[in-house]
C-alpha cells in the first residue's frame, strides 16, 4: 500500500488541530457579538419603552394642560354671562382634571418638588382641589346674584396666583421632558449604531468561518483520495473486490447485490457488522435493503431520513464516535454504538449508504484500514445499484406513462384483453371508466401547457388515490383517461366514477379555476362481452356525458340479450 511521507503525516496530524482551534476562535467572536448585539437591543427596547412612556406622560399632562384652561375659562365665562351653557364644558374639564390627578399630576410634582419645596407650596394636585373649592364657591356666588365678588375672587384672589403656579409646574414638567426625551434619542441612536457595527463585524466573521468550512472539506476529499489510490495498489485485498464486481455486473435484483455484498464483506471485514441502505423511489428516505453480522441488542433502524444523516448531507465518509460533544447522526439509536457511514453515489447521484459499526476496542490505524476497504465496497456496490435502478426505470417506462405515472395504453389493452376472458370464465362483472377532461383545449391555450400537464398529472393522481389495489388505472390518450375495474357491475362502477369526478373538481379550489371531468361507464355482461364493445359503449357513454353539459357521469346503454336476461 502507498505510504504517505513523514512530514505529510505530521501536517495532517497537526492540520485537524489547527483548524479546530481556528474554529473554536471563530465561534467564540461570533458567540460573543451575537451576546453584544442581544444586549444592546435589549437596552434600545428598553430606552424605547422609557421614551414611549415619556411621550405618553407629556401627552397626558398636555391634556391637562388644557382641561385646566377649559374649566378657568368655563367658570370666567358663566360669571360674566350667567349662562348655565358654559358650566358645562367646566364640568367636564374638571372630570378630566380629576381623572389626571392621581396620574400625570403626581408626577408633575415629583418633577417639581425641590423647586417647590425651597418656595413652601403645595404640590400641584392640592393646588388644584383648593382651585376646585374657589371655582365652585365662584359659581355660587354668582348663582346668589353676588357677581362683583365672584369676580373678584376669580381675578384678585389666591385662585389665580395657584392657575399661575399649576401653569408653571406643567411648563417646567414639559420642558423637563424634553429634555430627557432628547437624551433617550440620542442614546437610542448611538445604541443603533453600535448593534449595527456589530452586526456588520459579525457578518464578516461568519464569512471567515465559511471559509475555514471550505477549506476543512477540500482537505479531506484530498485525504479520501490518497486513501484510494492506496486502495488500488493493495492487491491482495483488490482481488476480493474486482471478484464483488464482477459477480455485481450479473445481479439483476437488490437481492442478488445484497447476497453479493454480504459474501465479499464477510471475507474482507470478518465479524464486522453492518447494513446497507438504498434510497427509495421518492427519493425522501434510506430504506434498509440489508443487514450481517447483527450484534446484539443493537438494531440498524429500517429507514433513515437523509436530514438526520451527517454523511448523506456531507456527501462523504461520516464516523458516529462515543467521544463527548463529537458530531453524530440523528438516526443513531444506541449512544453506545460507534458507525462508519459511506453515502453511495454513482452517475453524480446518492443511491445508497453503507453503514459499518466499528468495536470500542479498534485502533485508529485499523479504522483507517476498515474504511479504505468500505470506500472500494460503496463504489463497486453503488454502480450496481445505480444499474439495477435503471433496469427498474426502463421497465416502468415500458408500462407506465411518464406524465402521469399511470400504465400506458399497451398494456392497458393487453390488460383489459385478459380481465374480459377472466370475467366471463368466473361468470364475475368487469367495469371500464372512461375519463376525458373537460375544455383541456381551452385550459392549454388560457394557462399554458405546463399547467395543463399539472392538471393531467393531478388528476392521474387523484384517481389512483381512489381505486383498489386490484383496479388498473391508464392514460388512454392526451388528456383521455381509463380505468379497468374487474369484479365489478354497473352499479359500483358508477359510483366509484361519481367519486372521481367530485375529487377532480376539487382540483378547482386548488388551482383556483374550473377543473372537472366527464366519465362514461360501461360494463360486461351489461354493456358488452367483448373488448372493442366494452370500451366503444364506455366511450359512446362518455359522449352523452359531453353532450349533455359536462362534468357528469353517464352509463352506457344496456345490450338487448343483458335486458332479456333481466
């Protein structure tokens, strides 16, 4: 085997160190901004709050402000006039006075108190209730025809020297306000700035990162390679594996390259245990296909999503250790297990993984050794799957339609063909439906053929939602659907095709336009006792469902000799 010299060894050694710590740096400076950055906005929040409530006092106090102009001026103006009119906006000012005092007025005074303290005056909130006793007395007063006196009191009197003080506390207050509602912009500027910069500085760490990412992974692919082209000269342990692929060149199902693998892996990996996984025809899950040397009470799980794999999102080796806070794979069910995954890909796609379980007890030389063979085990093994899945793709495409998945017209009539002598051997009903969608024409030329094959597809869809495992679903032609239905009479099949023609009209709330289908049945002995009969009444029913409006289901006319057996 190629051996790589000393100083490469050292290096790579020491490169894993290196980029590790590199790493660890790099995390700890994006850890750290994104806790800088939390905080400041947190403390902008905050300052906005307090502005918020700044603003919201100011308001309040504003209104105030004027309540108490509206009740001076209602009280000055029912004095000079008498007119009980103007008590009425006094009384609602001074309501509003009274719904601020336990609020904004008491604010007003902690705002104010050094300043009235060093004068002797009362807080705001008692000013206003004596004004509340002066005004009311004004009023009654005036009420009493003492007018000259109310007067007085309103213009000469402590009344107004305490609207002159209240007005005071209110300016000082707001100008107080101002300015520290200022301070908090300019505060909340700042903070802005800052968690901008960080998050600027921070994005340029995260591309640093980005960057030692890369740079780990294109180092390891050159590893991998090293490892293969050592691979290649070991002879002794090639031989086993150009027998594999040859032996893999004539399997013609999973089974045969299952039987395969597990012989070669038991010669090159003895008392290694293991499971292979291929990937299904949605192409969403790893279904395992295989599995050797099972040790107890560990279970290879049966499938494996490709989210919960490190190796399959990687696209390369992946080993599932037991050290503490080491990456490992969702799907790994036993914490004690420690696994070689080896995702399989062949013509640039993934169509497998092997899955290795390594003991506690191997040595690190010995894993590097156990995965160069399992890197030549995954190519062979992946070309023969990728062939066997291309079999298996030309021998659907023989017998199914590529749009709609469902079977093509050859095998339909081959299918219908047998089904009829079938049926009339076992004295047993055979229905055929006919489907044809309505003004395709029209749906291709308004919206596009790409929507009419999603249309055709969906309703392909829908259809073979709805049958039995025994019933042949096919596309007839264009947009012309058929479904064979053996065992069935007249009856059922009528009512399995007005369930189909609800569930393509449902297609229209989905795509927002008219969607729906017309649906001739027919059926033997009803109907026809041979094929071309059976499906030219299918299809002449078809045509009175078209001729009489569309999207309904019509029966094809019953023959003379099934109405004399009736």
């Amino acid at each position: 085997m190629t051996r790589i010299p000393p100083d490469q060894d050292l290096d790579d050694a020491n490169a894993p160190g290196r980029r590790l710590r590199s790493s660890t740096a790099i995390i700890v400076l994006v850890l750290v901004m994104i806790v800088t950055q939390m905080a400041g906005f947190i403390y902008t929040q905050r300052l906005q709050n307090e502005l918020y409530q700044l603003r919201f006092d100011t308001r309040e106090l504003r209104i105030a402000q004027q309540a108490l102009v509206d009740a001076e001026a209602g009280v000055k103006d029912y004095v000079a006039t008498r007119d009980t009119g103007f008590l009425q906006s006094y009384f609602v000012a001074v309501s509003l006075l009274d719904s601020k005092r336990d609020g904004v007025l008491r604010n007003l005074d902690s705002v104010a108190n050094q300043y009235e303290a060093e004068r002797g005056r009362r807080p705001s909130y008692v000013a206003i209730e004596r004004l509340h006793a002066r005004w009311r007395e004004a009023i009654r007063l005036t009420r009493d025809g003492n007018i000259d006196r109310a007067r007085d009191m309103l213009t000469t009197g402590d009344a107004r020297r305490m609207v002159v003080e209240v007005r005071a506390a209110m300016s000082r207050f707001l100008d107080e306000k101002g300015r520290v509602g200022a301070l908090y912009e300019e505060r909340i500027n700042l903070a802005t700035n800052i968690v901008m910069v960080l998050q600027v500085v921070g994005g340029a760490l995260a591309v640093v990162g980005l960057f030692f990412g890369f740079r780990a992974i294109a180092a390891e692919t050159r590893r991998r390679r090293t490892l293969m082209v050592e691979a290649v000269k070991a002879r002794e342990q090639v031989e086993h594996l150009f027998s594999m692929t040859s032996k893999l060149q004539s399997a013609s199902t999973y089974d045969d390259a299952n039987e395969v693998l597990r012989a070669t892996v038991n010669r090159l990996l003895p008392g290694i245990s293991g499971s292979l996984y291929i990937l299904n025809n949605s192409r969403d899950r790893l279904e395992l296909s295989t599995s050797w040397n099972p040790v107890e009470g560990i279970e290879p799980p049966e499938s494996v999503a490709p989210s919960d794999c490190w190796a399959l999102k990687l696209g390369k080796t992946q080993v599932n250790s037991r050290d503490p806070g080491a990456l490992r794979c969702a799907h790994i069910q036993h914490a004690d297990a420690m696994t070689l995954e080896m995702p399989m890909v062949a013509r640039g796609e993934i169509n497998g993984m092997l899955c290795l379980l390594l003991r506690e007890e191997m040595s690190e030389r010995a894993i590097a050794e156990i995965t160069t063979i399992a890197t030549a085990l995954s190519d062979a093994v992946s070309l023969a799957l990728s062939n066997i899945q291309l079999r298996e793709k030309l021998r659907n495409q023989a017998l199914r339609d590529q749009l709609t998945g469902l079977y093509n017209r050859r095998y339909m009539e081959d299918m219908l063909d047998r089904l009829i002598h079938l049926a009339e051997r076992n004295q047993r009903p055979m229905a055929v439906i006919m489907v044809d969608l309505d003004n395709f024409k029209r749906l291709n030329d308004q919206h596009g053929h790409a929507m009419g094959d999603t249309v055709l597809r969906e309703a392909a869809a829908a259809i073979a939602a709805s049958l039995r495992q025994s019933d042949i679903a096919c596309r007839y032609g264009g947009e012309e659907l058929i479904v064979l239905l053996p065992d069935c009479d007249m009856v059922d099949a009528a009512a399995k095709a007005e369930q189909l023609r609800q569930r393509i009209e449902a297609l229209s709330q989905i795509h927002g336009m008219p969607i729906s289908a017309s649906f001739g049945v027919a059926a033997t002995p009803e109907s026809a006792s041979a094929v071309s009969q059976l499906l030219a009444a299918a299809d002449a029913a078809l045509y009175d469902a078209k001729r009489h409006g569309r999207n309904r289901v019509e029966l094809a006319s019953r023959r003379p000799t099934a109405l004399a057996a009736e």
